[in-house]
C-alpha cells in the first residue's frame, strides 16, 4: 500500500510540478489579452459607474501611477473609511483567476462558525477530484489523493498558501454537495453584499475550459471564467478579514506540511514575496496576506492586506499583468510606495469609496383581517370604537368593556 502511495503521489507530483517551472502558477492556452473577454453567459448583472476623481487629487501621484505601473487595473481601498486612494478601471470587471479562492475561503469559515465543520473535520478525497482536477498539469493544485483523508485545516492552507484547486473543490463539494451547487453559493453571498457586476463558474477560479463539462456551471461555456472588478474584489477580501480575522493566521505562514506523519505528507511554501518573512527584494513590513491569482486570461492578480500602510490598514488589488518581466508583487509594491509621500490621503471626504449599500431586508405584511384591515389596524378600529361617547357612559354606569 505504501509503495502504491508512493508510486501515485510521484506522478501526482509530476504534474504539480510542471505547474511550478515557470512559477507558482499555471500557463493556460489561451491569448492574452488586457480587455475582458465575456461570453454570452457573461453578462454583467448591473454595471457600475467608474469612480471619479477628485480635483484635488494629486496630479504628480496620477502622473507617478501612469509611468510606473503596468497593469489594466488596480486599487488601494482604506479599510477604515473604505475611501480609494488610488484605482485604474477600479469597477471594470475582469478575470480574477484565483483570487476567487478567498471567497470560496469566507464560505469554509462560515461554515465552521456555524458548526457544520471544524478545522479538525477529515474530508476524503472523491477519485473526480483526482481525475479532473488534480491530475490537470495546468492547474495548480496540493497532489490530493483519492480515497484518503485530509483535514479542513490541512485543506484550507493547501487553498490559501499553494492555491489548490483540488482543494479547494474538496472542501466545497462537502459543503455543497457539488461544484455547481457551491458555485451558486457563492454568487448568493455576492448579492448578499450587493456585488452585482460579478460572476463565478468555478469555486477556485480556474477557467471553464480546464474543467470537465460536467462541472461547468449552469449556462455558462468553454471560454467563461470568474471575473470581478478590483474594488469589488478589495471588498470581498475585507468581509473575509473583518469577519474571520484568524485567515491572516494562514496567509502570512511561510510554510505549512499536509497531512504531517503520512505516507501523502505534502509541504507547502507560501509563493507571496510581499511577507515580512519571505526575504525576497519585495518583503513589506505590515503585509500579511492574501492571495494570487493568474490565467492567460487574467493575468498575473493579486490582492494584498496590509496593517500598516503609512500607519493605516489597507487593502490594494492589483489585476491584469501581462509583461514577462513583471510580477504581481513588483507591481503592488509600486502601486503602495506612491502612496507613501500621501500619509494623509485617507482623510480627503471627496475621495470615492467602494462600499456598497447592501440590500433592505424583506419585511413580512401583517395579516389582514376579512374586510381588508391589517391585525394592527383592526385593534386600532376596535379600541376607537370603544372610546366613544356611549362605550364611556355604559363603562361608568355598569363596568362594561372594563
């Protein structure tokens, strides 16, 4: 048995490891592009304006940014006033790869805050897991095996420190009961907080394409892919800190070893060049998450948070880095060195935000009594009909209605 396991995780591991020879992502074939390309099960639910700059801001920032950074679209959002103090095409929504995997991540945390799971839950592996996703050299995946056991613990910084999709879709199925049903939980929580011009077809972000059609999500075709804008993107990152701040406890882990003391044991290297810890030209103090992302058709993606950006807590999403020579990392560092001669930008009122008003909760109509009248409205009519000059009389005279 030991031997069988050793046999399947060497060619498991192959195939991750053709995955990591050009980074810590996968190539996917498919044509690079810095504009979205959405099929016709793509449409966007409710497009939202671009944000608009205030006159104030400054220009020599604008023209730093413009010069400087390389991307079709970023963001640095304040978390305390939610004000955006830089942003490119901030609510153009583009493929956000697996920078999808935080939201998957928000619906694993809530399921443990409500019992259904803990992190010590095991979850064993179904053999599709295996065949359609982990076996696919051009997804990143941990080299899950089926058949055996991993924990919720084990699989959640497989998601979060390596980016496995296999991971991912494990601990999703278990939940939901299967890709599609976990995908549209996913788009439920999305209009829960009222992102409407969003769309997920996978729970870890990797393109239709790559997926068996028996996983594609209703409607949805070959070329369709997750896709966010940059603000909403800052906006699903900060429900996921604010409400299970313990993620940071994963994503700024430099290391991390899958089912310790088995015969499947997998170690686990954080890829984000931005940790204080990492000692990469990058490392930032204050960082301390979150994710990467990158497709062909995304780019290189990544979204940062950050407790101490010129002493404030921030978060910055960078989106669609297509030069060879430019990574996600180089590209956040640019976007937040600009900001650092701006120690007092959060505080300008004009600034856009990129909040959004979340939906009124639906109140029930009170019963209606035979003739029309709401239960309320009828006590009303009854308690006047009994205020009245006869009701009074009749009250004093004989303690009627009393």
């Amino acid at each position: 048995m030991l031997k069988q396991h050793i046999i399947k995780k060497a060619l498991i591991s192959t195939a991750v490891f053709a995955t990591l020879l050009s980074g810590s992502t996968p190539i996917l074939a498919q044509e690079l592009s810095k504009t979205p390309t959405l099929s016709s099960g793509s449409e966007l639910l409710a497009p939202v304006p671009q944000f608009e700059r205030p006159e104030d801001y400054p220009q020599e920032l604008v023209d730093w940014y413009d010069q400087n950074m390389d991307t079709r679209s970023y963001v640095v959002i304040d978390a305390e006033t939610n004000r955006v103090l830089a942003q490119r095409n901030g609510t153009t929504p583009y493929p956000i790869a697996s920078m999808s995997k935080i939201l998957a991540a928000y619906l694993i945390y809530e399921a443990i805050e409500a019992g259904d799971i803990s992190m010590d839950t095991m979850i064993t592996v179904p053999e599709e897991i295996e065949t359609d996703i982990t076996m696919n050299p051009n997804l990143s995946n941990v080299g899950l095996l089926a058949g055996e056991e991993y924990s919720v613990e084990d699989l959640l910084n497989g998601i979060l420190i390596h980016s496995g999709n296999d991971a991912t879709s494990v601990v999703m199925w278990e939940l939901f009961g299967s890709e599609q049903d976990a995908v549209q939980a996913m788009n439920d929580q999305l209009i829960e907080w009222n992102i409407t011009n969003a769309q997920m077809f996978t729970v870890s972000g990797a393109p239709n394409g790559e997926l068996p059609e028996s996983l594609w999500y209703p409607g949805s075709t070959a070329d369709d892919q997750n896709y966010m804008s940059a603000a909403d993107m800052a906006l699903v990152g900060q429900h996921l800190v604010e409400d299970y701040p313990q993620v940071l406890d994963i994503t700024s882990a430099l290391t991390y070893v899958m089912a310790e003391g088995e015969a499947y044991e997998t170690y686990l290297g954080n890829s984000n060049q931005l940790l204080p810890e990492s000692e990469s030209a990058y490392a930032r103090e204050g960082v301390d998450g979150l994710k990467s992302g990158f497709t062909d058709g995304a780019g290189r993606t990544f979204i940062t948070h950050s407790s101490n950006e010129n002493g404030r807590e921030v978060y910055a999403v960078v989106m669609g880095i297509f030069d060879e020579g430019t990574s996600s990392y180089w590209e956040t560092e640019i976007l937040l060195d600009g900001l650092l001669d701006y120690p007092d930008m959060y505080q300008n009122e004009a600034l856009p935000t990129n909040l959004r008003e979340l939906p009124e909760p639906e109140v029930e109509e009170e019963e209606s009594t035979e003739s029309g009248a709401t239960e309320n409205e009828a006590t009303e009519n009854l308690e006047n009909e009994r205020n009245n000059t006869l009701t009074n009389f009749m009250r004093d005279i004989f303690n009627v209605f009393n």
